[in-house]
C-alpha cells in the first residue's frame, strides 16, 4: 500500500499521529546525515506507541526513499 493511500484512509486522529512520527524520523535523518547524533531513535515505556511505531516504519521509510529519489541533492523537504 502507498504512503498516500495509506494516509487518505486513516481517520484524522490516526494521520496526526503517523505524520508525527514521519516528521520525527525526517529529524532524526537530518540529524544523523549531519552527525548530531549516530542512530535514528524511537523509544518510548508505552508498548502501544512502539508498536504503532513498527507499523509505521515501512511507511516512513517508503516516504523518505521517494522524497530521496526525487532529487538526492535536494533536503529542503526535511522542513529544517
């Protein structure tokens, strides 16, 4: 399933929470591409955020290929 697709079937709760955790990860990605720390991170005590989480990460992965493969020289998308 598409990233698009995958959004535009989720209830507004559900995408508020997948695009935070997709602005999250593109953080995380600066901030790794540009050595301010050495792995990406999702931790949280809560086995429900986790679990969301692993869901989510093909999705999140999937995002960030497409925005790389569109232009790898362009990072204007990470919105930092």
């Amino acid at each position: 399933m598409s990233d698009r697709k995958m959004f535009s079937e989720m209830d507004s709760d559900s995408r508020r929470f997948y695009a935070k955790i997709v602005n999250t990860a593109l953080s995380n990605l600066y901030a790794v591409e540009h050595q301010l720390f050495d792995t990406l991170i999702c931790e949280s005590d809560d086995p429900d955020v986790m679990l969301r989480w692993e869901e989510a990460e093909p999705l999140i992965l999937e995002t960030i290929q497409r925005r790389i493969d569109a232009d790898p020289e362009d990072r204007s998308w990470l919105g930092l």
